[in-house]
C-alpha cells in the first residue's frame, strides 16, 4: 500500500492580494488536513514474480499555482526511484521525493503575524522504501514510509499481499497501513499532536481479453487524533475521521491505431462529508521512432465538509462544534489537462516531459451547489523524468 | 473390410485430441517455416535430442535465456543436441527486431497463429520441453530461471549419452 | 457507512468482469499486449507518486490504489 504522502497547500481563498506573505503559510500549506489515504506504492513490481530488470528514474516537477488577482505559490519538486530485484525471489525499492515551496498560499485568516517571510521557502523531504517476497505465485511486501519538514512528521508501516491465479489472469491483493503523524505547529497552537491511522485494501486485477484488464480496490480508512489546521482562526475539526474509497481503471489497447486507452473513476466517502468522484481518460499513442504522446483529461467533483462554513469569516461558527473556512473542504469542481511525450532510447532509457493546467471552481461542482464566495483557483505543473532499465 | 477398419483407424487418429506435453508421452508434432523459409519438422528429428523453447519478443526472461541456448548449440549440436525455438508474435516485426538485439545461433521457427504452443499446453512464458531421441518428452521447464540451467543442461547431457 | 456499499462495489466489478461478454482471457502466448507499459497500472512509479502528491495537496483527498497483475505473466 501506499504510505501516505501528506497533503500540501491549504486552499486558495479569497483574501486579499496586499496582505504581505508569512513564514507559517508555506507550513501551513504543508500541514493537511491531512488524508493520508493510503494506495499501494505505484510500484515496477508484478505480482507474479520478482522483476526481471532493474529500475532507477529521476523526476522533476515545477508547480506555480495563482488565483485572480493574488499571490503565487510555487513548489519545486525532485525525486528519485530505484528497483533493485535481489536474486529471483526478492525485491526492494524507494522513493525520496522533496519539496521546495516558495511564495504563499492566501490564507484566510490566520493566526501569525509579523513575520515577513517574503522569499522564505518551506521544506519537505519524504521517502519510502519496500521490501517484496515472492513464492509461487504470490507477492508478500512489507513498506515503511516518512515524511518530514519543521511542523509536522509522518512515519507508517504497511503489509501486502498479493495473488495470482494459475493463468496469471486474475490477481488479487490485501493490504493494511498503519500511520503515525506529530504535528507541532510553529505559532504553537497545535503543540505535541498526534494522530494515527489504520488502512486497509482489498483489490482485484482481472484480464479480460488480450488486449484489455481491469483494477478494482477497495480502501478502508479509520484515523484518530488532531485534524485541525493549527494556522486557521478557529478551525477545529472533529478528531476522527473514517474514509471509503473504490477505485476502478481499465485500460484497453488498439491495435488499429497502436494506442491505448485508459480510464479510472473514483469514488470517495469520508466522514467529515466531502464525498468526491473523479474520472480520467488518457490515450497513450504511439508515434514513429520511439515517441509516445498522451494527452489526459480529467474531473473531480467533491461536497463540502460537514463542518465547512461559507465565507464571511467567521460567520456560522459555534464554539465547541466543528468548524472550517479552509476551502479545500469546500464544495466545487475542478478540471484538469494534460499532455506528455516520452522517447524511449536505446539502452532500456525513456526520457519524458509533460505538462498539466488545472483549475478548479465552485461552478464546476456536479450537480450544482458548489460554495459561495470563493475564488477560481488555477495551476500549472510541468515534470521531467529520466528512466533507465538495467 | 480391411479397407474399412483402414478408414476407421484413420477418422480415429485423425479426430484424436492433440497430446497435452506430458513427460513420458510423445511430443506432439510439429512443421514450422523458419525465417529463411525452410520448414522445421519435428517428426524428421527422431533420433536427436530435442530442445524446444517457446518464445516471444515480449517476454523479458527471453533476453537471458537466448545466450545461454546459443551456448548449448555451440556446445552440444554435434553430440546431437538440436534446438528449436518457436516464436509466438503476432507480428513477425517484433520477432526479429528481438533477434536483431539478441542474436540466436540455434534454429528459430514462427507461429503466429499459435496452433503449437496450444498443442503443447503451454501454461506461461517462456516454457522449454526437452524430447529425447524416441520423439518423448522428457522435462518440461516454465519459466526461465538461472538457476535451473544447470539442471537442464545435466539432463541434455543424460540424454545425449544414451544412444 | 462504507460497508454495504463497498460490498455493492465488489459485486458490481464481479458482475461486469463475469458477465461482460467480451470476457476472454488469454493464453500465456496470447499476452504480448497486456506487456506494453502503456497497458501496466504499475508502469511508472515516479510519475504517478509525483501527480499524486499535487492533488493531494489541492484536493486533500486521494485515495484508492493499485492491485498488481495483468503484464504479460512472463516467469
């Protein structure tokens, strides 16, 4: 399973673009509201056998995000990944993934002041690192995974297990995770808090023909401890939360233009109320000499939290009950596009680039009834990756 | 009558299902153009061991298996040993772009239809059958593992020795 | 709360992976397709480690994950 990955920037809202930036903001945008939802580690590894190859890949990402008129955020992120099967039957692998953040995310109201913080950047280093058995057909994997920067730190433990049937068709996978988060914010008003959270997945892999496969997991999320985002004025959330999520992607190829179709839809219950579907499509097209372009398309819808409040700030709070203005947990929809293309080099080397815009607005919401008072939010990532088969 | 029973003898052989290749049993047949477009046939070898390993471009443990038959065909071939690579692609394209990177020096035929491996039972990629000089199947490998090559290559030695 | 409805899902996936009709799966030297990286869920980690880390951040949740499988069955 994945090791969770924290959550980074607080959404945008709508405050006003004079206000200087501080230093707590890039924490801020770093502290989560944090889903840890937990996925399995995108990994190399099948779950029939050890790998035959080897595996290192460099990536780097450039994020800028902006809303009318406000302030920019933006984030640098390197990371590096290596598979290294061990003999036939084993097989270990890790990612160490940074983070760079610089500029701010508007903040609603919150609680530093004074601090300057212009040009300061934020920093987080994560990393994970998974161990994999394989006997006849079967896959046992054992993760561990962290996450650091200055106000908040993140260690989990996760198992795996994963089935093939004879003819390898149809697989099967359970996994658990455990996680344990400390959050000490720098304004300290979240001082020595925990939280913990157990996973839990059920999945399947099933072919369908020669040319098409399905996935089908399930993911069951039960946390405890602090939610609440200690740099919003009077955010106080509940302190359990419990997620659902199913995840179904097929992927189809065709022959006739030597492409490949995949799509994936999402669908995520969480007890804090912001329900969310997600749907993407990718076509991966193969062109002459070794390039490969895919366009994708996508799009989230969620529901505000339970205990989320429209702007004005602070109006709809009530002391000793639950209350947010972050508008991460608000109700809107987002869209995004994408374009890659990759070139695989003689020697087992794929070098790719891509780029992705993505925006997000209440009006967006499917169905209607997205939050009130909110700004559109849009970004723009551009990645480089350089991989090598050995 | 006889002409009869004849006939009979022949429907029956002729609708009989194809063997599964299990050890001890015949091997079932085979006659496979290779890319120079003379054909293969497995009943003309009776007499030699028999190597044959069912392969595609696709299959990643091929890339370690081939060198390794090239070995066994430089070393074995005039003992007797004779290997037979059928190669299961779709696209003949992709066949021999594989070889162009791993060169065999063994003997490669093409079955894009796939009428062999499924006469074989072929339960996964690679799978390798060793036939002895009686046209028998004497082991069955799936899979290619490093480790088994020395297995193997006792049990082709056994097998040439026996005259 | 998730319960019933997680049960819904996996019913629902088995209905359409049993009933579909175009359920046919292949041989071993049928999967030379389902070996290309475009058509693996696990092709390529670092990717799909860094896209999820943005939405993440922006969207708080993501979720769900990948089972292993399909690829050619090689070994």
């Amino acid at each position: 399973m994945r090791l969770p990955l924290k959550a980074g920037a607080a959404a945008p809202d709508g405050e006003a673009a004079t206000d200087p930036p501080r230093i707590s903001e890039r924490s801020a945008a770093l502290i989560a509201a944090a889903l840890a939802l937990p996925g399995i580690l995108p990994s190399h590894a099948h779950a029939q056998t050890a790998p035959d190859e080897g595996v290192v890949a460099l990536r780097y990402l450039d994020y800028r995000d902006w809303q009318p008129g406000a302030r920019r955020m933006t984030v640098r992120n390197p990371s590096l990944y290596a598979l290294v099967p061990l003999g036939s039957s084993f097989a270990v692998e890790g990612s160490v993934i940074y983070d760079a953040m610089s500029g701010a995310s508007p903040l609603y109201h919150d609680t530093l002041s004074g601090a300057s913080g212009l040009g300061v950047t934020d920093y987080r280093t994560a990393g994970d690192a998974r161990l994999t058995k394989y006997i006849d057909g079967n896959a046992l994997a054992f993760g561990v995974a962290g996450s650091y920067e200055r106000d908040y730190k993140s260690r989990a433990a996760s198992f795996e297990w994963r089935r093939a049937s004879a003819d390898r068709n149809t697989t099967f996978a359970v996994g658990v995770a455990a996680t344990r988060d400390s959050i000490d914010s720098a304004n300290g008003v979240a001082r020595n808090q925990h939280r913990e959270t157990y996973d839990f997945l059920l999945g399947v892999t099933q072919v369908l023909s020669s040319d098409s496969l399905v996935e089908s997991s399930l993911t069951w999320s039960d946390g405890r401890g602090y939610y609440s985002d200690p740099y919003k004025l009077l955010d106080t959330r509940p302190d359990r939360r419990r997620i659902f999520a199913w995840l179904t992607r097929y992927n189809r190829y065709l022959p006739g233009p030597d492409a490949t179709l995949r799509v994936a839809y999402r669908y995520l219950d969480d007890s804090f109320g912001d329900r969310s579907h997600m749907v993407e499509a990718s076509w991966v097209q193969t062109l002459p000499r070794g390039f490969t372009l895919t366009p994708t398309l996508r799009y989230y819808t969620q529901g505000a939290a339970n205990f989320y409040r429209d702007p004005p700030f602070p109006e709809g709070s009530v002391q000793g009950e639950p209350y947010t203005a972050d508008t991460r947990l608000s109700a809107y929809g987002a869209i995004t596009a994408g374009m890659r293309l990759a070139k695989s080099f003689p020697g087992g080397v794929t070098a790719d680039v891509a780029f992705t815009f993505y925006r997000q607005r209440a009006g967006w919401r499917a169905g209607g009834g997205g939050s009130s008072g909110l700004l559109e939010f849009s970004a723009r990532w551009i990645e480089f990756g350089l991989e090598k088969r050995f | 009558m006889r002409e009869l029973f004849i006939t009979l003898l022949v429907a029956v052989l002729a609708a009989a299902p194809a063997f599964a290749a299990r050890t001890g049993e015949l091997a079932p047949t085979f006659a496979l153009a290779s890319a120079a477009g003379d054909t293969v046939d497995l009943a003309r070898l009776r007499g030699r061991v028999v190597y044959v390993d069912f392969w595609a471009s696709w299959c990643t443990p091929c890339k370690r298996s081939f060198p390794w038959m090239n070995e066994l065909e430089v070393r074995y071939h005039d003992s007797g040993l004779t290997i037979v690579a059928i190669n299961v692609d779709k696209r003949r394209e992709d066949a021999l772009r594989f070889l162009r990177d791993v060169p065999a020096r063994f003997t490669v035929v093409f079955d894009a239809e796939g009428k062999t491996p499924a006469a074989f039972d072929v339960k996964g990629m690679p799978s390798s059958y060793l036939i002895d000089r009686e046209g028998r199947v004497a082991a069955v490998e799936e899979g290619f593992h490093d480790e088994r090559t020395t297995v193997i290559e006792q049990r082709i030695r056994a097998l040439l020795d026996r005259k | 709360m998730a319960f019933p409805l997680g049960i819904l899902a996996i019913l629902g996936v088995a209905s359409v992976a049993a009933g579909c009709a175009t359920v046919d799966p292949p041989k071993p030297w049928e999967k030379g397709d389902l070996a290309r990286p475009s058509m693996r869920f696990d092709a390529e980690p670092l990717a799909a480690r860094a896209t999820t880390h943005v939405y993440q951040s922006k969207e708080g949740a993501a979720g769900g994950g990948a089972v292993g499988g399909g690829g050619c069955g090689c070994n």
